[in-house]
C-alpha cells in the first residue's frame, strides 16, 4: 500500500509537469516558441523581445518545474539530503544556464541561434530530473550493498 501511494504522488507530479508544458502559452511569455517551431531562426527572423520579462518568465517556470521535481525526489526517497543537494545543483545550473542564454541572446547571429534554443530548452523542462533520479538511486543501491 505505501509504495503505490508513493507511486501514485509520483504520477501526480509527473502530471503536473505535464500540464505546465501543455499550458505554456496561457502561462509564461516566450516569444522564442513560435520562433523556433515555425522556423523564424533559419531566416534570422527573430521576434519583437521583451527580454527583462522573458527572461523573468523562464526563471518562474523553470523554478516552477523545479519545485515539482524536488517534490518528486522527495516522494520518491525520503531523504531530505538528496533534495538539498539536488536543490543547489539546481541552483547552480539555473545561474549557469540563465548566464549562458544572456549572453548567447545578445550576441545572436547564425552560429549560436542553435545554441540558444538548447539552452531556453534546458531553462524551461525538468530535464535535470532525468539524470538526478536514476543517478540518486544507484547511490542508494551502492550505499545498502556497502552497509
């Protein structure tokens, strides 16, 4: 019974996360979406920008994003130093992340109009949660068989 409550908060925050993407249009400003999807960077075509509340909007979602997948950390292992950890890792990142498109952004030209897309892309879905959860179960793993 306690591990399909666990599994079930675990399917409800990854359905939260779901819906945050399914409605990004209605919740964030990110004019780089059409720009990307329809094809405006191949012809350098790049949208009237906001930066100041672009960038405001990738930080809301990314740390929207982020709250849910340390939620899912913590459902997942009970351990409130794995979502510590996780936490600054994410904090690090997100300094990393928002520098690189900063700059990345005002230096826009055909050789890093890619690069910009795959870091926005990084800033605004829970890839980190990709890596964090596999990777903290096999330090579990590897603590148990140690102890």
């Amino acid at each position: 019974m306690k591990q399909f409550l666990r599994l079930s908060g675990i399917g409800v925050l990854v359905i939260l996360l779901i819906l945050v993407r399914f409605f990004e249009h209605q919740l964030f400003y990110d004019p780089l979406i059409d720009f990307y999807r329809y094809g405006g960077y191949l012809a350098m075509e790049v949208p009237e920008i906001n930066f100041p509340k672009l960038l405001l909007n990738l930080s809301l979602r990314y740390w929207l994003n982020t709250a849910i997948s340390l939620v899912i950390l913590f459902v997942s292992f009970r351990d409130k130093n794995i979502v510590k950890f996780a936490a600054l890792l994410f904090t690090l990142l997100f300094g990393i992340g928002l520098a690189t498109f900063s700059v990345l952004y005002f230096n826009l030209n055909l050789e890093n109009v890619m690069g910009l897309f795959y870091v926005r892309r990084f800033l605004i879905h829970p890839v980190f949660i990709l890596i964090l959860l596999p990777a903290f179960y096999y330090y579990r793993l590897k603590k148990r068989e140690n102890l």
